[in-house]
C-alpha cells in the first residue's frame, strides 16, 4: 500500500474513524494491527523480518536495564548492532560486497567466479532499523526507560505513517503519545488534512510529471548531453526528489496528525539554504539528526544528543574530543551508502563531506550575516553545489555520472543542448516557484483583518486548485522514491 492510491485514502478513513472510537487497549491493538497491515500490502512474508528485530530490541532493552555490569551493559549493545546492522547488511550490502570481492580477484589476476542470487530489500528495512536500534541504544545511554508494553514497543516500530519512509523519530517522542490519546481537536483534522492534500499534490502533480523528463535525460548517452543539459537533468532530479520525498513526509505528519500524534518537521525549503551546513538543517532532518546522536557525536567524542529535529548543523556547535575531519568524511560515507550498496552513493556521501569541510573554512563568504548580500551569495553558491551532487546520486554508475560532471568542465559543451525545450523551462519555473514560496511563507503574520481575509480567499483558492489536480492525477504511478532505500 502507498500513500499515492484510493486504497490508502481508505485505510486512513477506516483506521481513524476507529482509532477515535476505541478505548485505550483495544485502540493500541488497532495501531499494531494497522501497521502490520499496511506493511502487509507489500509483502506478508517480511512481516516476521519486522517483527524478529522488534522482539529482539524489546528484550535486550530490558536486560540492558536491568543489568548493572558496564562490561555487560556493552555486550548486550554490541549483541543488538549486530542483529540489526547484520540483517540490514545482508539485505541491503551482501550482493555488493560479493560482486565487488569477486572482481577484486578478477583483478588481482584470479580467474574467480561464483553464483550470485536476488535477494529482495524489505521495504522500509534501513528506517525501521533505525527506529528500533536507537531505542535501544537511547535505552543504554540512560535517556529513555525501556517500555514494558511489547504492544506500545511493537507499535513504535510498526507506526504505518513512518514505517517505510519516514520520518526517523525516537521512543522518546512518539512512545508516549502512542500509550495516552489526546483530545479530538478541529485544528489538528483541519491540519493534518491540508497536510496530506498538500503532500500529495507534491508527490502525484509535481514529482511523477517530473519524472519522465528525468528519466529520460538520464538514459541518454553521455555524448548526446551538453552542459546546460546536465545542470537541467541536476536541478530536475533535485526537484523531482524534493518533492517526492517532503511529498511523503507532509503526508506522513498529517496522518498521525489526524490521530493527535505530532511529528517533527523532515524539511525546511532546503533550497533556499545558504551553506552546506545549513542545506543538512533544512533537508531530511530527522535522518540527519539521526546520523549526528549515533554515529558523528560518538565519533568526535562530543556531548550526545537526543532530539530528531536540528540536522547535522547542531553537530558543528559542540566541542569535540577527537578528530572532527575524520569523524565528518566517515558520518557522511555511511550517509552515503545508507542511501543504497552502489558506489555512486558513497561518492555522494563524500561529496557533501567535502562540501561542509570546504565550509568550516570559507564560511564567512556565506550567510551568516543578517545583511542580505552574504545571504544572497550563500544561496546562490550552495544551491547549484548540492544540485551538482544529485548527479552521483541518480546515475546509475560511476562511470556515467563521472561523464556527466566532465561534460559540466568542458567550456566547449555549453553551446549544446539535447534535451527536450520544456526540460529547461520546467527547471527554470519550478526554481522560481520555490523562491516565491519560501518569501510568502517568510512574511510576518498578517495583522490587519482585511489582509487576513485577502489571504483566507488566496489560500482557499489554492487549495481549491490543489484538491482538483490531486483528483485528477491521484493514482499509483510510481513508488515514493526513498522506498528503494
């Protein structure tokens, strides 16, 4: 089941109307239900996949706990990494490893060959594991008690709004108000429903009529593809991923919104960021403040923190005890290849690593002043950097996006254009769009009733326009595209 379809908007239909009517234990049993349900619709089969690492993180959180040797205390940590790091490595890494040895041989002049087989990704496996391992983890760090209720535990993990994409939230946050329903309030529907229209507008109008524009840019030859194609076929990709991602995102907050479960933000106009540092605040939030509390923080020996919302940007405000360059490259070729066993996400990863360490010392050419100037030239040179980057991340081979940034050096490649003329103003408009929206959405609030009923007819428009266009376009074409992941 995805977001994108009749069914969803039925299942959210039937799931809420219970959820509000239920008592407390019965409701908790119809959260677990609905969530192994809506995992269901892909494949039944991995449920009990889910399920094992759920088992297995509830247990040894508790043993954690109870436990007062440090020496145990560690072991059992170790014991639950890797549970979890094994079968997300297995799924997600054996095949890669396995080719990639295989031609290390080949190549070292042994005539080395072995049979290889498919192995199916579980859906959702790189976000559920990361829910269930930094309960456990937060556990032995002494942040959270471990829950006793298996049920609010399994619930947790299951969660249908964040299951499979997102956002990473921790125990933390969401745990109690999974155990306590808050009051049925008009604002929190109101909300959540221009939250879901909204995602979903993003998601079946904007990113799945972007896609075949990228598609088909990116299975041209090399060769064909001039410079301006590629910095298009660049910003396209960003747009097309943005969209489809905070797409997933506004539908998944304004899901559990519908319930009274509030979840933190996962982006914030990350396009219109103006450094590397603060592209990582803006974009995928809760991933990268997962990534700053249980692998960079650790590695630099700084203060830990417990918070899914701030991005990589809090990391660069503590003190660290040990190398913060070595710390920085290794965080982000994990973030990298978190994203998928292919080499083009690695280089990804180090990309951006490079792009932050370039940073720490060029910041004052960005914008950190208030003045506009350093502001404006922050923006304009961040933005075409991380588009840049998109270009590792879609290529299907290193080769091809190595080929794609030569063809980007080359001064004499800027007078060709093999794309179709629409590519270059679909990427120029949704470019526009972006900086209009973040300016409407940066103005103060509207204090004079006049205005407030001007932009009360505006926004009623435009949602007007919205839910017809989610009407017309609403059915599954594609997959959200960080399912893969």
């Amino acid at each position: 089941m995805i977001f994108n379809s009749v069914t969803y908007v039925v299942f959210l239909i039937v799931v809420i109307s219970l959820y509000w009517a239920l008592p407390r234990r019965p409701r908790r049993w119809l959260l677990l239900i609905s969530g192994l349900t809506f995992y269901g619709f892909w494949r039944v089969e991995y449920i009990p996949v889910m399920l094992f690492q759920t088992v297995t993180d509830y247990c040894l959180a508790l043993w954690i706990y109870r436990t007062r040797d440090s020496r145990n205390r560690k072991l059992l940590l170790v014991v639950t990494l890797i549970i979890n790091l094994g079968l997300l490595g297995y799924f997600k890494y054996s095949m890669f490893a396995l080719e990639n040895a295989v031609s290390l041989l080949n190549l070292c002049g042994l005539d080395f060959h072995v049979k290889t087989w498919s192995i199916l990704l579980p859906l959702g496996i790189s976000f559920y594991t990361f829910h269930s391992l930094s309960y456990t983890i937060d556990v032995y760090r002494g942040f959270i008690k471990p829950e006793r209720d298996f049920i609010i535990m399994a619930t947790f993990v299951s969660f249908f709004p964040q299951l499979v994409a997102g956002p990473i939230l921790r125990a933390r946050e969401v745990i109690p108000q999974l155990d306590h329903r808050p009051r049925l309030q008009l604002t929190d529907v109101i909300t959540g429903i221009r939250r879901i229209l909204f995602g979903l507008f993003l998601k079946v109008v904007l990113a799945d009529n972007i896609a075949p524009l990228v598609d088909s840019g990116f299975a041209q030859s090399v060769n064909s593809l001039g410079a301006l194609d590629v910095w298009t076929l660049a910003f396209l990709f960003g747009f097309q991923i943005y969209f489809d991602f905070s797409g997933y995102s506004h539908i998944a907050i304004g899901s559990a919104l519908l319930m009274g479960i509030r979840f933190p933000e996962n982006f914030s106009f990350p396009y219109m960021a103006t450094s590397p540092r603060d592209f990582w605040r803006r974009w995928h939030i809760s991933l990268s403040s997962w990534v700053r509390d249980y692998v960079y923080l650790p590695l630099t020996g700084s203060r830990l923190q417990d918070s899914s919302t701030g991005g990589l940007a809090l990391a660069a405000e503590g003190t660290a005890k040990r190398s913060k360059t070595f710390a920085l490259f290794l965080t982000w070729g994990i973030m990298g290849l978190w994203h998928g066993a292919n080499w083009t996400f690695l280089v990804w990863g180090l990309y951006h690593a490079s792009l932050i360490f370039l940073y720490r010392f060029s910041c004052h050419f960005f914008g950190n002043s208030r003045t506009w100037w350093p502001q404006f030239t922050g923006w304009f040179v961040t933005t075409p950097l991380v588009m840049l980057g998109w270009i590792f991340f879609r290529s299907e081979t290193l080769t091809k996006a190595l080929g794609m940034i030569t063809t980007l050096c080359n001064p004499f490649q800027y007078g060709t254009m093999g794309l179709r003329e629409s590519s270059y103003l679909i990427a120029a408009l949704l470019m526009a769009a972006i900086i209009i929206t973040n300016f409407i959405y940066s103005l103060p609030q509207l204090e004079h009733k006049s205005a407030q009923v001007a932009w009360a007819v505006s926004e009623t428009f435009a949602f007007t326009v919205i839910i017809a266009l989610v009407f017309v376009y609403l059915r599954p074409i594609s997959q959200f595209i960080y399912f893969q992941f």
